[in-house]
C-alpha cells in the first residue's frame, strides 16, 4: 500500500480532453454491436501458466485481521491498547464497569511486576468488594456493533486469573445481548491460587444476536488478576484452533489462490525496525515475525500502521496453515530496513541489518527447519513437525529509495543464497507503475540479477484498458514480475471489467508475469481505511465484490499454458486535447502573473497582467485563500491542497500557455493545469510535488490520476520561474525557465475488447476468457486453427450487468451466471454481452 485513492466509476469512460476512446464507451445505454474476430491457433507455440498466476495478498488493514477472520470475539483482550495505536485508545477500550445487585468495586488496567509476562504487560486488577449475591466486574463489547453469536453454536472461552484469597475467587462469565440478557448458559469458575493460570470453558449458545457481549463477574472480597480474555467460535475455518472465520477464509479459499502473501504492505516497512525489548517497547515497530509465533498470551502487540491496535494473533504460525489450508504458496515479506508509506527512511545500523537478515533466515527454518533445529523445533512445538515448504521470500515493500533499498536487498539476497539456496528472493519497484523511482529500482535489480521484482499500482479505469499490452515488451530474459498489488480505483462492475481486461494481458504475458494479486483483500463495512476492497463484511455477513467474483471466475479457469489468440481492435476517434487552463497549489502558497493563452496561429485567447481584479478566474475547487497582491495572483493557504481556478473555454485546443510562478512557502511547489474540463478532469503539471522530491505531468480522469511524464525536478521557494505549455493536437511539450522540459503525447488506446485463450492440460479444453468493457455487444468471429477435433458445445461462464452495480450484504447483482452454446466449430460466431466477463471452455479431441 502506498496511498489513498478516491473511488470511481463508470464515469471514466467518458471522454476526457479528447483522448483516444473508443466511440462506443461514451454511451449511456446498450446499443448496436461491433463486429470482432478472434483468432486461435490451438497448435502454436505455447507458453507455460504458473500455479502462482493469480493468488491473494492479506495485510491488516481496514480491520482485517483482529476483529475480522481472525476469529477471536473478544476486542482488547489483553488491555493493551494504546494511545499510540489511536488517539481514542485506553487501556480499558472496548470495556465497560459491570455490577450485579449493587455491589462496589474497583476495576483497574496495571502494569507492575505481577504481570503475566514480560510481552504481555498489562492486565486487570479486579476488586470486587461484593456481599450476598452482588457481583462486580466487567463486559466487553466486541468489536463495531457487538460479537455475533447463532442459537445452537459453541463458542469456546478462556482467560488467565490469579487470586490473592486463600480461598479463591469465584467468577461468572456470561456472553449477553445487546440488552445485556444471556444467550447462554452462565459458566461458573473459581480463581485458586495467586500464579497466573488459564481457565477455560465452552457454552452453547440459545438465541442468535449481532450486538452481543461478554460479561465476567467477580464474587466475593480481595482482588482478583484477570488477562488474556477470549471467547473463540468453536466453528473456525478447517476447524484450526486459535483459527480464522469461517466464512471469511472460505471465501479465500474459493479463489482458489496460488500464492499468500503475507503480512504487508505498509505494516513491513514503516515504524522502527528495532525488536521488541521490556521493558521500553517501541510500539510503532514494522511488522516482525519473531513477535508473533508461540503461545499467544506471550505475543506482544503492536500498533497498527492504519490506525489501530494489532495483536498477532493472527501471526505467522497461523499464516503458514492457512497458506497450506487452501493449498497457496505461501509469500512472507520481511523488512528491508528502509521505511516507506510517506515516511521514507534508510536506517544506518549495520548491526540491526545482520540481526534482521538472520531473523529472516531463522524464518526459513521455522518454515522449512527439521524438528531439531531451534526455530523447526519451535514449529513442531505449535503443532506442525513437517515443514510448510516455503520457496519464494520477499524483502521489502514499495521502498521509495532505491538506492538504499537495493544495497540492503542484496546483503538479504547472498545471505540467503548462501544458507538456502533454493529460496526466489522477491525485490520491488516502489509504489508506482512508472516514475524515476520504477526506473531506477528496475535497472538495479537488472544490474544485481535480481530474480523477481514486485511492481505495485492503483490506477484510475482508463489505465487498466489503456495498458492490457504492458508487459507485452518486457525483456525476457530479465527478472520475472510478481504484481501482488493492483486494483482500479472503485468497487463498481465497471471496475472489476477493467480489472478482467488487464488480467487476459497478465495470463498471456505468463512468461513474464508469474505472479499477481489484487488488493487489498478484506475491509470491515464499519472501518474502511482504504477502498476499493476485494471482500467486505461486518460483524455476522461477508460478501465479495464485483472485483471478487472476476477474481474468482479467472482464478478457477487459469489453464496450464497460454494458447496464441489475436483480437480485433475497436474502432477509436481521434480527437485533439481540449480544455481551458487552471492554477493550482498543494500544500503551499504561491504567486501567478502574466498568464497568456495564444492559439497556434497567433490568437490571443487569454491575457492576464493581474493589474486589475481576478474576474477572468473561476474557482474549480472552493478551496484555497486566492487574492490580488502586488500585480501578482496569490494563493496563501500553504496547509490546503488541490485550490484550482480556472480561465478560459473548455473548446480551447492546439494552444500555448505561457506564465510565469513563484513558490512563496510550503511543502511543495504549484500546478499548471491543461485541458480542464471539471473538477476530476484536466491535465496538471505538478512542479515540486511529492513533499518537493519531482515534478510530473499527471492525467486526472474523473477524480482520480495517473502519472504521464515524470522528472527529479524540484522548485526553490521564491524564485520566478517562466512556464510555457505548448498543447497541439495530442501532443504537448513543456518548458522551463525557455529550456525544454520534456514532452509527450497522449495516444493510448482505452481498448474495451480483450482476450486469452489457455488450455486445461487435464481436462483438454481450450479456456477463452473474453471481457467486452463497453455498451455494446462483441458481435465475434472465432476462428480456431490448429486443433485436432472440437466439441460442438462449449460450457460458459459469464459475468455481466450494469456497469455501476455494486455487491452488497443486501444484493448481488454481479455473479455468475453458466450456460451452454452450441454449434461450436473450427469458424463459429458468438456475441458477447455488453459490460461482460466471459469463459468459454470448449472441449479439444486428439484423433
């Protein structure tokens, strides 16, 4: 993860600044077809699939783990939440006081030496104080709405107490409703002895509720010590204890995923990369294995990069059996020691960097050890004496120094190699699909030899279409790429189209790409941190999106080699770049004068000295503090971003925009836009942007931006600098202080028809997958060559529907849907759906 995007929809197949669309995208409603061919030769040269083509990549993040398929009810179960989690924490956060029949008490979150252990620092001290029947204690609400219980199901509880009476204290645990009455039988404990000791218990459950609690109550007089509270469903995935949600992981599981990675994103490569010492813990620490194996009531916790407290019990021991669960290859990422995700540091410890490449050896042999090695053995004690059998590793995650990172990589790299030499060591590419950090990590890895590069983007629609040929001119022989983050910027069918779209260029680049995933996985309906999300749920439901049942439809029909097809292009029109100018500052202030705009032939369409008022501008976005000072047009809020005023007709093409700029203060430089055709469509010119680290040009198509042109250039605060855009046709040219800057020309094609076609060496099927992203039907031309007898049927399976359907708890507009064809031959036609995903599997017979 690398940043938050705004969600989008099928407004980006509207035309922007006359970019090379296909006619038909612009449409509102279905209308006539277009006419395609599709060629197959089922006898050329093939290339082979990876199991890993497409598989899933869990990070904690929108709740994801603790409070989602981590399947523990509990919230805060051990009191250790934080401030430094959130700013809301407490330590008694997601607790409340409890009596029963007017009893007093006391209940307090300590950390002293009578702990439970050294990683597990607090717990509650607990007075009940009580006479007769009166009771005092505590009740945990669960996470968001409350824990969810079904009538006729066990839930298994437990929870470590100590008493300092010699007659022990008696406890009462209760799991309640919403109203705080039973759903089950009242279990009944006695606390003996004042050493810490587990108790436990199971209760099944007679009514259902989706606001429920769980109360514990102390009876008597003297403190009772209390930790480690945890009410589990007995019904978790495969049955694991310490497991995950069922319905949840099931889902996973029905992708049918290759790979698992695991635990990050931004959790690897932020905060301090120092381990956990007692009792002065950093708790913004990177995510580090070796906290998270063992006896959960002996993990630290940590503090969540997304803003929340993160237990572990989710950990790594855990990871590797659901990895093997749903038979994944399992993906760890371990820290590079180069921080990312806004933070962007190089941690210069030459010691801490041996300690956590042997750390990421002695990950490897808890994956892989025997039985009598240290961490194989430490394995075998959780309960799995055979190895997992881990092969692929990889260090770091979208580190913005690349410099840094791949001096640190390679010391990971020999490291391993030396020790485990079967192990694929996984580098990266930064947080971008292009830019001068891509650029610059790529041909690092090339000069290291690097076997594998991680590329991660998030991208508006448009890209998706525009790029289904990108890695059509990767070099073969260089280091395969792993894509283990992507998604387009929505939730929408459409979005899930564009997505398809891409994954048909993914499948028939499979000698190049061996891995993909999309991201992120799971979000909690209550507590999103990012959006778009392949699955949603809340506390009792889950339901996948239209982007899941994509995932799902290419992840169960990937084959075992790619077969040649070619498409049909669709027809484009070719318009010029259209728009009027806009100014613009992000997080800075800074001062605009002499603004013309001059027609290719000499016109002036705009002149602005800024000698007298500002009537000519409009503001785009209301945002900003934009007045006259000095002759000078002045934005001076440096703490707002994006305040765009505008000028001129949204007609206005083959043009010069000549001005000159001055950064006043802030943390960036200023913005020239182009084509502005409304609030989430222009072009920019972003000079100083990225905290002053580059500058780029950037495409914004309904809302959300896509890098064209990217340089290391940065801007010095009160300096004038002389700007000229030069806009002909589809070309534009950029110069600074009457130096070229740079220039590109937008010609990317938004193609809405693609395909693969792969073959099932099982079953002897030619698999075609087709997606048709527009509103017109595919009205195709199949021609298949090359195969010995065919099937006169062939079994479909199609995703299709408004393209601004959403899936939600309550509706499912976007599922699948099977049907049978016939007629299938060596030259056969079939039209495919407006807004469709389709598989055609299609039986092939050796004479």
């Amino acid at each position: 993860m690398s940043r938050l995007h705004s969600a989008v929809g099928l407004a980006t197949a509207v035309l922007l600044g006359g970019a090379l669309l296909p006619s038909a995208l612009a449409d509102t409603a279905e209308s006539s077809p277009i006419d395609y061919s599709l060629q197959v030769d089922a006898a050329g040269e093939t290339k082979s699939i990876p199991d890993t083509m497409h598989g899933v990549f869990f990070e904690d993040i929108n709740d994801a783990a603790d409070g989602g398929i981590y399947a523990e009810l509990v919230r805060n179960r051990s009191f250790e939440y934080d401030t430094v989690d959130n700013p809301s924490y407490t330590p008694m956060t997601g607790w409340s006081t409890t009596s029963v029949g007017g009893a007093e008490g006391s209940a307090e979150v300590v950390d002293d030496a009578q702990r439970l252990n050294e990683n597990n620092r607090r717990y509650l001290r607990l007075r009940p104080n009580a006479r007769g029947r009166a009771a005092y204690g505590v009740t945990n609400a669960g996470y968001h709405s409350g824990m969810s219980l079904e009538r006729g199901e066990k839930y298994d509880f437990s929870i470590w107490a100590r008493s300092d009476q010699p007659g022990g204290t008696p406890l009462t645990v209760t799991a309640t409703d919403g109203s705080g009455s039973p759903v089950g039988r009242t279990m009944r404990l006695r606390v003996r002895g004042d050493q810490w000791t587990e108790y436990s218990g199971t209760f099944v459950a007679h009514s259902d509720t989706n606001t429920g609690g769980l109360r514990v109550l102390g009876h008597g007089s003297g403190t009772v010590r209390l930790d480690m509270v945890s009410l589990f469903p007995r019904d978790t995935f495969k049955g694991e204890p310490n497991g995950l949600r069922e319905d949840l992981a099931s889902k996973i599981e029905a992708l049918n995923p290759g790979f698992l990675r695991f635990p990050g994103g931004c959790l690897v490569n932020t905060g301090s990369h120092e381990s956990y010492h007692a009792p002065d813990w950093e708790r913004r620490r990177s995510y580090q294995w070796k906290d998270t194996v063992g006896p959960v009531e002996q993990r630290p916790t940590n503090a969540n990069f997304w803003g929340y407290n993160q237990s572990y019990g989710l950990g790594f021991y855990e990871y590797f059996r659901f990895a093997e669960n749903i038979g994944a290859m399992p993906l760890p990422v371990v820290p590079a020691l180069v921080t990312g995700c806004g933070e962007d540091e190089a941690t210069d410890d030459p010691q801490l960097l041996r300690r956590h490449i042997q750390d990421t050896l002695d990950l490897i042999q808890f994956a892989n050890g025997s039985v009598d090695t240290e961490w194989g053995g430490k394995r075998a004690a959780m309960g799995h004496p055979e190895p997992f059998g881990l092969t692929h590793l990889a260090v770091g995650n979208e580190e913005n120094l690349p410099e840094d990172f791949y001096e640190r990589f390679e010391k990971f790299r020999d490291a391993i190699e030396q020790r485990y030499p079967g192990i694929t060591v996984v580098a990266n590419s930064g947080p971008d699909d292009s830019g001068a950090t891509f650029e610059r990590a790529w041909e690092l890895a090339r000069e290291q030899n690097a076997e594998m590069v991680d590329e991660h983007y998030y991208n508006n629609p448009r890209w998706f279409l525009e790029n289904n040929r990108r890695y059509d001119s990767y070099d073969r022989s260089g280091p395969k790429v792993s894509l283990t983050e992507y998604a387009s910027e929505g939730n929408e069918f459409y979005n899930a189209l564009v997505e398809a779209s891409f994954m048909t260029g993914l499948e028939r680049n499979a000698d190049v790409v061996r891995m993909s995933s999309y991201a992120p996985l799971l979000a909690h309906e209550d507590d999103p941190q990012w959006t778009p999300d392949m699955i949603w749920f809340d506390n009792h439901r889950s339901w996948g999106s239209a982007s899941y049942e994509a995932q799902k439809l290419f992840g169960n029909n990937v084959g075992d080699e790619v077969v040649p097809s070619e498409a049909s292009s669709t027809p484009v029109e070719e318009k010029p770049i259209s728009g009027a100018v806009g100014l613009s500052t992000w997080n800075t202030s800074a001062a605009y004068d002499d603004v013309r705009v001059t027609s290719a032939d000499g016109e002036t369409l705009l002149a602005d000295d800024f000698s007298g008022d500002a009537s000519k501008w409009s503001e785009l976005t209301g945002t900003g503090d934009w007045s006259i000072e000095n002759g000078s047009y002045v934005q001076s809020d440096a703490s707002v971003q994006n305040t765009m005023v505008t000028a001129g007709d949204e007609n206005w093409s083959d043009y010069d925009l000549n001005l000159t700029a001055t950064k006043r203060a802030g943390s960036e430089g200023f913005l020239v836009a182009f084509g502005v055709k409304g609030t989430g469509n222009y072009y920019w010119w972003n000079l100083g942007g990225w905290n002053n680290t580059r500058s780029a040009v950037q495409q914004t198509t309904a809302g959300s931006s896509q890098t064209v042109l990217s340089k290391d250039t940065t801007i010095e605060t009160g300096r004038e600098y002389d700007i000229r855009v030069e806009v002909r046709g589809r070309q534009v040219t950029l110069f600074l202080d009457g130096e070229k800057w740079g220039s590109f020309t937008d010609e990317q094609n938004a193609e809405p028809f693609r395909q693969v076609v792969t073959r099932d060496e099982k079953t002897g099927e030619l698999i075609v997958k087709v997606v048709n992203a527009q509103n017109n039907r595919a009205r195709t031309q199949l021609d298949i060559s090359g195969a010995s007898r065919l099937a006169n049927t062939a079994r479909l399976t199609t995703l299709q529907g408004d393209p601004q359907a959403v899936n939600t708890a309550e509706s499912r507009p976007i599922k699948p849907e099977k049907s049978v064809i016939r007629g299938v031959d060596e030259s056969f036609s079939h039209t495919f759906p407006a807004n469709s995903i389709t598989v055609m599997r299609i039986k092939t017979y050796d004479e």
